[in-house]
C-alpha cells in the first residue's frame, strides 16, 4: 500500500494534489509549494536571463476559468528560507531534544500498550466464559440457549470492536527508536549540512530529502504587504509559520518596509548622521532594500532625494562659517580671503587651482588654503584683471 501510495504521489498531477517526483530543476519545493489563497498545488515555471530564477505559479483559476493569476511567488528568498530552517532543525542539539521527547513518548506508549493488553484480555476472558456457558446448557432449554447464544456473540463483537480499535490506535502511534536509531540520527545531523551544501549534491536530491521532513509548503504573498508568509507543515503533522521579504522593483509598489525606511532616514539624518553611515545602520539592522539587497550610500541619496530630506550638513543648519574648526576654508570664507564670488570658487577647484573636499556628496566644501597660495591666486586675478582693462 506504502508504494502504492508513493507511485500515485510521483503522479505529475498537481491539480488533482499530487506531489509528483523530484525533478532536475533548482526550485527547492517542486510539488510542494501549495497556494495560500485558494489551497491548490503551485506549479514552477522559470524566468530571467537563461531562465535561471524560478517562479512558484498558481495557475488553477486562470487554467479553468482564464482569469487572472492568483499569485506568482519568487522561489530564490522562499528556497533559501525553507532550507536554513530544515537544516536548523535537523541541528544535532535539536535532534538531541527530539530524541528525548521521543524516548518519553515511547514510555507513554509501553504504559498505554499495558493497558490495552488488559482490556483485550479481558475481552477474550469474557467471549470465551460466554462460549463455555453455551455449551453446558442442556438443548431442551432453549429459551436459556438463545440468551446464551446472543450472549457469546455479544462479547466475540465487542472483542472484535476492541481489536479494531488497538490497530488503529497502533497506526496513530509515533515509531518507536532504538539505541541504534538514535545514534544514526545523531550522525544524520552532524553531516547533513555538508551533504546538503555539497557540489556533488543535486537539486533532486536535495528535494527527496526536503520531503522526508516537510509534507507540504503554505505561500502566501498577499496576506502582508512586501512579505511572503510561509507556513510549513512537517512531516510530524506540526506546522511553522515565516516570513521573508518580498523582492520588488520599487519603492512604490509592494515595498513592505517603505514606512520604516522613510522613518529611520529621517531619524538619522536628524540626528546628522551621513549617506553611508545611514547604509550601515539600515544594513545592521536587518532592514533590506526593495530588492532584498543591502543599502548603498547612493540608494540613501536617491531616497531622501525623492522624499525631499535635506542633506545632514556637518554645521547642522547653520550658515557655513568662514572658516572651519579644523583650519579649513568654506567656499564663502575661500571666496571672501581671495576677493572673489563663490563661483569662482568652484571654477578653481574644478580648474585644480586650489583643492577640498566633501565629507559626502552635498556636504559642504573643506577647502585647504594657505597664505602662499592666497597671495599667488589675488596676483592672478590682479593680471586677469589688467589684461581685460588693457583688452578694453
């Protein structure tokens, strides 16, 4: 029946809930992602350049009615999920705890299976009272035959009831280990992780171990905006729920975390805090960007650009001085020594003629100018001068 079962399963029918066999492609849960939103069976289709990414396709209403998708579900970030959490708990201190709730359920079992061994005694005990009372009634007594007769077939029924219901009780019952067993699970766990990450290791195998563990795989993308809920139903008939990020192409649309994101930009930049150190701490805090990537410095600029923030000025919101603690000039104040306007400033640094810099892109200029080059650049424009009036 077991094989029966399992050949009927191989059966590449999802529509009518069949898992089908493990095939070649990297799409870890073939045959086993399920629709969070109308319960049927996903099928895999790939996309991208080379067709190298897979995509989890619901295509049951669209197949029998031609109505739209009911969702598409990126495979890559739910692949990556559903695996660390197989290998999380397939850890060996967790296949330590497991043995040792299995090991206390099988005591449970030993006294339970007492138990029904009692009763099915004492079933038998009785049926076999009642047969003997039978057949020391003398057959002129008939009216006592018949009591009797109903009787003994009273109590084979119940025995038969009894019988039926140990076996089932039997077939619910978790498997018992052994000694052995729990040492090879031991070593299941502390190889696993090699096997699994493996070169030698293929997809398919990867996905008939995946189906040892877990029985089915729950996607949701529409339930929490910018997230895939995944509710993973193992094998042991316990379930897990997850989330992960959903990769989008905008900040616009489907982007779960755009309120956070706003929100911790502009706490920080506040607070003064740069571009890139606005990154890091975004990117240490476990948010991610639209498209499940760490932040940039340029992601930040383009952002508070959009969402017209201010650049975080190394003054705050002052006017910039003439000059700045550390000895370097402003654009103001270098304009302001030399007798210049600030757009000839700006010409000369970009001419080289003098040389600052920006602690970021938009932050003010440090301009580094001696007394030297002051003197040299008022002579300069003292003959630019001249040659322009000679010129006239």
């Amino acid at each position: 029946m077991a094989n029966q079962r399992r050949l009927a399963d191989n059966t590449n029918r999802y529509e009518a809930g069949h898992r089908g066999a493990p095939r070649k492609g990297i799409a870890l849960l073939q045959g086993l992602a399920v629709c969070g939103q109308c319960g049927r069976r996903m099928t895999v289709r790939y996309s991208g350049p080379d067709s190298a990414c897979p995509v989890y396709c619901c295509l049951a209403d669209r197949n029998q009615t031609g109505s739209s998708l009911c969702q598409e579900v990126r495979a890559p970030a739910v692949d990556e999920l559903v695996a660390r959490t197989l290998l999380k708990a397939l850890e060996p201190d967790q296949i330590a705890i497991a043995i040792a709730a299995l090991d206390e359920i099988a005591e449970e079992t030993r006294s339970l299976e007492k138990q029904w061994a009692l009763r099915r005694e004492r079933a038998r005990y009785d049926a076999e009272r009642a047969r003997r009372q039978y057949d020391t009634v003398e057959p002129e007594n008939r009216l006592v035959a018949r009591t009797l007769e109903k009787t003994w077939e009273d109590k084979l029924r119940l025995v038969d009831e009894i019988e039926q219901e140990y076996r089932r009780w039997r077939d619910r019952e978790p498997l018992v280990l052994q000694a052995q067993d729990h040492a090879a699970l031991q070593e299941l766990a502390e190889n696993l992780p090699a096997i699994w990450h493996s070169e030698t290791t293929q997809p398919e195998d990867r996905k008939r171990i995946l189906r040892f563990i877990v029985q089915e795989v729950v996607l949701d993308q529409k339930k929490i905006r910018g997230q895939v809920v995944i509710r993973i139903l193992w094998q042991t008939g316990a379930t897990s729920e997850h989330q992960t990020q959903r990769r989008v192409q905008s900040y616009d649309r489907d982007y779960g975390e755009l309120e956070l994101v706003r929100e911790r930009i502009t706490q920080l930049n506040a607070a003064g805090d740069m571009d890139r150190q606005i990154a890091k701490i975004l990117n240490d805090e476990g948010i991610r960007s639209a498209r499940g990537k760490l932040f940039s410095y340029e992601n930040i600029w383009l952002l508070r650009h959009r969402w017209g923030i201010p650049t975080a000025k190394i003054n705050g919101v002052a006017a910039n001085p003439p000059r700045w603690p550390d000895g370097t000039y402003s654009v103001q104040g270098a304009a302001a020594a030399i007798g210049v306007t600030a757009q000839t400033i700006f010409d000369y640094l970009a001419q080289g003629l003098v040389h600052g810099r920006q602690s970021t892109k938009g932050q003010p200029w440090q301009i580094s100018l001696s007394s030297d080059q002051i003197d040299q650049l008022q002579r300069r424009l003292q003959r630019t001068r001249r040659s322009k009036k000679g010129a006239s």
